[in-house]
C-alpha cells in the first residue's frame, strides 16, 4: 500500500535529534512556557519573517485567539463579520463562530480553490471587520487583490496558514506576513508537524502580539493577575523543543514536495483528471496535491484497490454540516463541486520515487 | 534553597520509563487520538472509579467543555447561574464566563478553604443550574452537604478537581466520582503532572460523554463530520503515554505527600501559624500544604532569607481581578482574608526528610 502520508517515515528522519530535544526538556524540569519556547517563536517569527510568532495549543485556537484579541482591543464586536472561503477546513469558520461574530462565506475560484478574490466586495457591509483568507492545499491567496480590498474598506486581513508554511510570493513575502495577522497549525500531518496538538500566530502589530500573549495565558500578563477572562491555549515546551528541530529541515522538505508535485503535473495525463494550476513555484508548498475528477468516488476505489492510499479534502462543504444548519438552505455550487470532485494524492517528504512513478502510472490507466 | 516544588527531581524518578514512553510514541507514527490515549483514559477511569475518562488539552478546558456540553444538550443555556467558591483558582470562574453563564461567588469555609456550604442555599435563584465545587488544595469539599443540596434543587453538580487527584471520602469514592462531571488538570506541577498541558474530564453519564468526545474534536463525532462548533482541546498520544507512567506511582507520590504534611501538622508549633486542619487522612492529597498568618508577608520574606521557597496560592481574589472588573463593588470578606493570609509550604513526594526539618524549624522560630 502506498500510504497517502507516512507520518513515521518522516519523523524517523529526525529521530536522534527528537529524542534529545525529549531528554533535554525532561531534564530541564520547566515544562511550559520557558527557553524552549522562547527559541521556537523566534526561530518561527524568522522562518516567516514576522515581528511576533506567538505559541499556542493548536491552529483553531490560533484563529479563535486573533479574533478574541481583536475583540478585547475594541475593534470588533459580536454580529460583526467576517469574509471567508466558502471551501475550507471547518476549522476557519469555527473561529469566527466562536467568537460570536458572523461568517459570510465566498465562493472559490475554481481554478486554485482559494477565495475568489473577485467575489469579496460585494459581500462586504457595514459590519465586516475582516477577512480571513485561508492559503488552502499550500497555494497562497491572491493577497494582492485582497490586501487591496482591505485597505478600501478599513478590513483586518486575517491569513489561515494551516496548510501553507513557508509558501512565498514573487516579492519573498511569506504565509503568515501578508494580513495583520495570521494563524499556523502544527497539527502532526501538517507541513511542520509537532508530535501532538500545536500552533502558532504570527504578526507585526506589538500591541496584538501582548493582548494575545495574555489571552493564551489565563488572561494573564503577570502570574496570578488576570486582565482578561482568558483561555489556556499554551504551546508546551516539549512539542517547540521538538517542532525546533524539525523547523530547520522544512525548507528541505518542502523542496521534495514540490518535485513530487512536479512530477505529478509532467507525467499525469488523462483527460478525465484535472490537474491543479500555478503561477509561480513557491507560492505553493504542496501541504495536499488536489486533484479534480466528476468520477472522485469511482477514482477513490480504483486507487484503492491498486494499494493507494487517498484522502478526501473535503466530502462535506462547511454550509452542508449539522453544526451550521442554520446555512443549509445556502448553496455555494462552486465549493459544492469542488467538494464533490476532489481527491488528495500521496505527496510528503518520504514518499519514494518508484512510489510516485507507480501513482501516475496507475492514474495514466483510469478509464 | 529549598525548593517549593522540585519538578526535575519528581520527573528524574519516572526518568526510564518517560523516555521509553516518548520513544514508543515517536515510533508508533501516531500523535493524536489513538491507543495511548485510550490506554490512559482506561487507566484514568479506573483510578477515579468512574465510568468515563476523557482526555482534554488541559483543566480550564475541562470545565468550559462539560458546560459547554450541558449547553448543547439543552441543560443549561446563557445567563444561567453556576454555584462556585469566591476562593478559588481564576480558571473554575473563567469556565463558566467563557459559556456565557454567570457564576455566582460563594465565601468559604475558614477552616477548610473550601466552600461554604452553609451559604449556598441562599445564592440559589430560578437561574441556577449547577454548583461548582472546587477541593481546593487537595482537599474534599464537603460533598454530602452540597449533593444534597444539588438534589433538593435538582442541580448539577461539576467537581474542580485541579488540585485533588485521588482525594478519597470514607467510603472510597474518589473525587471526579461524586458530581455529575468533573474537571481535572494535569499542569506539570498537579499532583498528577504531564510534561506540558493536559487535562482529562470525568462522568458517569454516557450522554454527557458521547457529546464531550464530540465537542472536543471540532464537534465531530466522525471524521470531517462536524455536529457541532466544537473547539480543538485533545490530549496528545504522547502526554497520555507520559502520564500512564506516572499514573502508576501517584498513590505511592500522594502517600508520601501525606507524610510531609504529617510531619508540619505535628511538629509545626508557632502560635502566629495557623495549620490547615482534616477530618479523614484521605481526604486530603496535600497539593499544597497552606499556612495562615495575619504576618503573611513578613513570614514569607523571612523563609526567603532562610533559604526557603514558598507561593502564595493566591495572592488576588477573583473579584478583585481586572478581568472580573464587574464585581470591584463586592465584597467577600473571608476569601479576601484567606488570599491575604495564606502561604504554601514546599511540600512534594520528593522533598527530603531534613529539608522538611529544617522549614519546621525555621517557621518555629518565627517571631
Ligand atoms: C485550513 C485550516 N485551518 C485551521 C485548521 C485547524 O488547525 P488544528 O486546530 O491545528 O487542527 C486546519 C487543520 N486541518 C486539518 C484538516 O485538514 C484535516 O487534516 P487531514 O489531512 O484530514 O488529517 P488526518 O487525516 O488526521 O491526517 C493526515 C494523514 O496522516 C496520517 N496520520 C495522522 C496523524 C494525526 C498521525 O499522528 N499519524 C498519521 O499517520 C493519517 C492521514 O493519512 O483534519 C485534521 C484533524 C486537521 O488538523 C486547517 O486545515
Ligand atoms: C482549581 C483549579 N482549577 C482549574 C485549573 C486550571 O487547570 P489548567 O488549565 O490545567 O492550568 C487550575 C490550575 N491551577 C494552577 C494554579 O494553581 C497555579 O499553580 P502554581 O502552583 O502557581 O503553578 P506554578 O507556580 O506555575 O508551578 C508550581 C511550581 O512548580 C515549578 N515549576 C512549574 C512548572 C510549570 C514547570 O514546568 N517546572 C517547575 O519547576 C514552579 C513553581 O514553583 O498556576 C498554574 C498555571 C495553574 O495550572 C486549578 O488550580
């Protein structure tokens, strides 16, 4: 079986400096909130080329935080909303919701599955405060035109980097340097994958960075004085100790997805698959190779019963699900196709390349 | 200096076994939700002699989740009221803020610390929902009383067992075993402590369960499936495989705890002291080991010069907190005395007999 992700693979990869950053926390005795921490944020803070890389417990914390902070400094208020992709991971939409303020969904472009730029301003009221593009699959958004958006109507852009670290425009800007501010997941499938549950925020604004570094603590600048009714979203020592070291290969690895992903775009060729496009090489970090066909459930079998390992980003479109059953009479038909139509391919650092080579091979045959 | 709380020498004990737990855990290629951590949750169980154990990212999401869950199952909704101790952590009031909820201070009880549970009839309105016990230091509320109380207004009841890992009544029940539901926080310095943040939610109620396992996962009871606008609190694979070592040894750590405090109850002889008092041996797990004295600072500036390390567990009142700016007004006389009086002593299962000796000698010669 050729496993869409191979989680152990790629951590083996880094197996002695893992087990040493383990026995090096272990034996500090300080487990949270300490040097080791200190030292990923700031490794991070250079890897984005940010002011302020920021800790937290995981990605939709990260974004539930940044709305929250924003809150607590006045600038937005419940019932306000937010712009967002209609095609994403829940989890972007949940933050906003979290916070009772209101999501208003956008219609993708089909052609990078990202916000369709073009759709924002006519969603745009007296109420919107922000929007919240989500680099999605890897491929960053077209900030440009939605920085641009933002500056017209006095919006905070809020950036989902979940699934894009490291990826970079023609001008070297990175994921997570565009908008006022940004979250990042470490989930452990994510391009920078802890060993459990971790994220981060990034931002340049100072006064943020401090209502933030409260919010995540209890509400708390200083031990047992509480400012805010804040939450516990801490990122432990252990897992910055262990995302430090794993941070310093990213690039590396990022580089072997894109040849992977390279190799997919070259060598498949059937006309019953359409594949992704992109403009400029390093905008995209390749987190999921997508692929689009009107016969996904058929083609997901088919892998399957060749040994390959698929997955589906994702079956059901955030409007569809029960928790937003308020919006089922919506419809979103572009993000409904892309749900209905997209498969995600085997890619990583690890996968081999007689693996990728078989892959295309049993693709080419899909009939 | 003896140290308050020496977690590098508690961790050097389980040193073998932590580094073949997080080898394991590295090696299985599985960080989030799999078979460590139901091995834990069993285990946990098991321990309190509950029904379901539920790891949680930490102690404040404890509490937020299982009201949050009474929320989505109908039982409580915004503006109801919630019972809790004006003595008490910020994070069992923050819990019922961040619902919505209102919590409702109760003074405690000056020779116990604890809630009062005389005076909580009297705060209970048609709003009322649940009481929020909190056994503060490691010690059983008295639970008879506020059980009674629960069923005679048909109250939930949601124990804070932050402090009190294995506290145990006459009967053998164990705290997370007397309420409805029950929050436990596995902060590194807990009696049972992770390597980072942890937490874990214990109920007899299967309903209750079914939603929190929910809840804590985006809302998904099933993969990409969201019922629910859940957040992300999970307990990593590797903090559970770390604390099902320590698990192991807890009754063994709390013993030795017991025999510390013990030695301060018997040998602490200062009329400027006032010693915290029990009724049931097991029924106090000694977290912290807390003293009163109207010279509370004076007496901690001189075991500081003594070489003596102490905290003071807390030095705020909740309702004089910014967070809390609300309730500036009100007043809470014993708890307010309570935070100005009291001092932790070090105790831990690892603090030598003499260094215990020589804070009983230096607090009898306190002048
Ligand atoms: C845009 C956006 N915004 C916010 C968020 C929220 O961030 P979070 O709170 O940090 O999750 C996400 C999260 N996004 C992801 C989401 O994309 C989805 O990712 P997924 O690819 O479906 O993840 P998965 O199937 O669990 O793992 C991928 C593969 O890796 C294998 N695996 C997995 C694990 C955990 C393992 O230990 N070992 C393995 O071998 C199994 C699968 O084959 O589900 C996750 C729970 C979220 O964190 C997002 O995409
Ligand atoms: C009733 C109640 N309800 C809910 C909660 C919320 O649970 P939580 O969300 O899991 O925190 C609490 C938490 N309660 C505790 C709270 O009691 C307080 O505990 P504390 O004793 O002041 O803790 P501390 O001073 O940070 O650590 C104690 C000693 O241990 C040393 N130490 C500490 C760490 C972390 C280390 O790595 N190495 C060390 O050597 C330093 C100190 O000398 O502050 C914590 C942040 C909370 O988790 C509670 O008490």
């Amino acid at each position: 079986m050729i496993k869409f992700l191979d989680l152990y693979k790629i951590n083996q990869n880094h197996k002695k400096e893992l087990l040493q950053a383990f026995e090096r926390v272990l034996d500090s005795g300080w487990y949270i909130m300490g040097n080791e921490l200190k030292q990923f944020e700031s490794n991070f803070a250079v890897y984005c080329g940010v002011k302020h890389a920021i800790g937290v417990a995981n990605g939709l914390d990260a974004l539930i935080l940044i709305i929250r902070a924003y809150k607590e400094l006045g600038l937005f208020k419940d019932g306000d909303e937010i712009i967002v992709p209609a095609n994403t991971y829940i989890a972007s939409i949940l933050a906003i919701s979290a916070n009772n303020l209101v999501p208003i969904l956008v219609e993708p472009d089909l052609s990078s599955y990202n916000i369709d730029s073009k759709l924002i301003e006519e969603k745009i009221t007296d109420k919107t405060v922000a929007i919240l593009p989500v680099h999605l699959y890897g491929q960053l958004c077209d900030m440009n035109a939605i920085l641009e958006i933002a500056k017209k109507y006095n919006l905070k852009v809020i950036e989902d980097c979940a699934q894009s670290h490291g990826a970079t425009n023609e001008d070297g800007t990175r994921a997570g340097n565009f908008g006022d501010a940004a979250g990042f997941s470490f989930y452990p499938g994510k391009n920078l994958g802890a060993l459990g549950d971790a994220g981060a925020i990034t931002t340049n604004d100072d006064k943020l960075a401090n209502t933030l570094r409260a919010l995540l603590n209890y509400g708390s600048h200083e031990k047992y004085k509480n400012k805010y009714k804040g939450i516990n979203s801490r990122l432990d020592e252990l897992q910055a100790a262990l995302l430090s070291v794993k941070l310093e290969k990213l690039d590396q690895e990022t580089e072997a997805r894109r040849e992977v992903a390279e190799r997919y775009l070259a060598e498949i060729n059937n006309d019953k698959l359409i594949l992704p496009k992109i403009n400029f090489r390093k905008s995209h970090v390749w987190h999921l190779f997508v692929l689009r066909t009107v016969e996904r459930d058929r083609l997901y079998q088919y892998l399957l019963s060749n040994n390959i390992q698929t997955v589906i980003h994702y079956p059901i479109p955030p409007n569809k699900q029960e928790a937003y059953i308020e919006w089922s009479d919506l419809s979103y038909p572009i993000s409904e196709q892309i749900h209905s139509e997209v498969i995600s391919l085997p890619i990583s650092p690890v996968i081999s390349a007689s693996d990728v080579s078989e892959v295309i091979r049993v693709l080419n045959e899909f009939k």
